[in-house]
C-alpha cells in the first residue's frame, strides 16, 4: 500500500523507498498522522534539487543560451574572444517548431534512463545531478538512446555531453539561465 502511495505522489526512487517508509512510520504512528500527507512532505525534501525549467511562451529563440552554455566551459573572460571562428556544441539545445522554441537540457530525472543504460557507469548521479566521466565512457550511446528528452548528445571528444547544471564551474546558476535575455530559463525547486 505505501508503494503504491510513493509512486502515486512522485517518481521517487526505489532507494528512497525503504528510508521515506521507515521516517513517515516512526513519525506518524505515535501521533496518527496522515501518512499520505507525511509521504508528500518528505519527498519534496528528498526531491528537493534545484534544477533548470523553460517557459516556451518567454523564449525568443535567440539561442544565446547555446553561447552561454558553450562559454560556461572555457576559461576564457571574453565571449567573444572565447568562441570565435568555432563551432559550438552545447549541452543545451534550442528546438523551433510552428513558431514556438524552447530550450531543450538535462531534465535530472528522479530514475534517470541514461544512468541505467550506461553499461560502463560513466555517467552518475551526485547530490540529484547527473554527471558524465568522460573518461569511464566508450561512446556507445546507449545513453543518447534511452533519454526520453534528447538531452544526451555526442561531444567533440568522444564520449557523450549533457547538461551538469555548471556544477564544475562554481556558478550560482547555470549559464543559460543567467544569460537568457528574456527570463525563458529559471533555475529553481519544484515541489511535487
């Protein structure tokens, strides 16, 4: 029954299981609380990770978050200096179909596909965000097949790219959210 109950409030994951079941009976039973209630409560504190949403109707398909993004992983100073005469390859992408873009990234799934497919365990999950070793991945892309959101993709060097949330660059945000003129990209928690 609380199973049941967990799957129905979020996509929480197996692991997470056993710890909520064993929080919410130890709190609930002495008090006669509702369990659902409880349930609902400390998922979002385990699901508690911010993480980056697109408003479509805000984006003006500018693609500077694809420049941002791609700037967010060099050392330079300068934008300009930093990507000129390149191509680049972010790890978000801009999608425009019948008048409508958006920015497609990592979506940090609770039971993330890729992280399951990955047959060499390169890509991980640390504190909610799923990460790649490039060194760990043979570009099998398996990965690239089992996400749901395309927002696996090849990199220049081999192995596979996403979006990490900058965590490697000691932003306070993602690039693209702070460079999105129009406020089409937060970076935010979200509760269930």
């Amino acid at each position: 029954m609380m199973t049941v109950a967990l799957r129905i409030v979020s996509g929480a994951t197996s692991a997470m299981y056993s710890a909520v079941i064993a929080r919410c009976l130890a709190y609930l039973k002495p008090r006669g609380e509702n369990i659902f209630a409880r349930v609902r409560i400390i998922l979002n504190e385990v699901n508690a990770v911010k993480k980056v949403y697109v408003n479509e109707k805000w984006c003006l398909g500018c693609h500077l978050c694809e420049y941002y993004c791609a700037f967010a992983g060099t050392d330079g100073k300068d934008m300009a200096r930093a990507l000129k005469d390149i191509k680049i390859n972010p790890k978000i992408k801009i999608e425009e179909r019948d008048g409508i873009s958006f920015a497609v990234s990592c979506r940090h799934c609770p039971e993330p596909l890729c992280v399951k497919s990955c047959i060499t365990g390169a890509l991980t999950v640390e504190n909610g965000v799923i990460t790649i070793s490039g060194d760990k991945c043979v570009s099998c892309y398996t990965c690239i097949m089992s996400c749901p959101f395309g927002a696996v993709s090849p990199s220049e060097d081999g192995a596979v790219q996403k979006c990490e949330l900058c965590v490697k660059t000691a932003a306070v945000a993602p690039a693209c959210v702070t460079g999105c003129p129009n406020g089409a990209i937060v970076f935010e928690e979200r509760g269930l």
